[in-house]
C-alpha cells in the first residue's frame, strides 16, 4: 500500500509542477487573454466585487489580502470605486513577479 501512495503522490506532484510551468508561460502580459481574458473582465468580476462590497460594509476590515490576485485586478477594482473607508492596507499576494508588475497603483502592497 506505501508504494502505491508514495506513486499517487509522485504523480500527483508531476501533475502540479506541470500546470505550474504551463500557467508560467502566460504570466505578464498575456495573462489578461488567458480564458478569453476572464480574469481581467469587469462584467464576470462584478457579481464578485457585489458581494465583496457587502462584505465590507458588514465589517469594514483594516487588510484585504487577494490570495493569488495575479495582477491586482480585484483590488485595483476595490480601488476605482471607492469602496473602501478609511486606511485599509492592500496586499496582492502572487507568486508571479511578472504577473505582479502590471499593478501600477502604488496603494496595492505586493508580495
């Protein structure tokens, strides 16, 4: 039984590293066309930022992480309509260097 984890693991693994490399192509720039640029498009986006907006007028938070937010979209989102109040620390958590450089606005903390 230990070997045939230690192979479902092993494959599992391969599997990851895989997707990981094929995703790293299309970091940067080319992200905004990836699924027909679905994670940059503002009609799928705004059911999300609705229900983002509810949330923090329920309780209005001192950080917003966006886990994997890529380029900053959300945020910069969160940004441009104003839903924000008072000083709320932004952070864009991506693992992706290139995908974090479109970010230009400067309130957007990148990590």
């Amino acid at each position: 039984m230990e070997n045939k984890m230690g192979t479902e693991n092993e494959l599992a693994e391969e599997h990851c590293e895989d997707e990981v490399q094929k995703e790293q192509l299309v970091h940067g720039g080319k992200w905004q066309s990836v699924f027909g640029g679905y994670f940059s498009d503002l009609e799928m986006a705004t059911p999300f930022l609705s229900e983002i907006a509810a949330a923090l007028l329920s309780a209005p938070p001192q950080i917003i992480v966006d886990l994997g937010g890529g380029t900053g979209f959300i945020l910069e989102q969160l940004l441009a309509r104003n839903m924000l109040e008072g000083a709320v620390l932004l952070i864009n958590l991506d693992i992706s260097e290139e995908q974090q450089r479109g970010i230009e606005d400067a309130r957007i903390e990148k990590s």
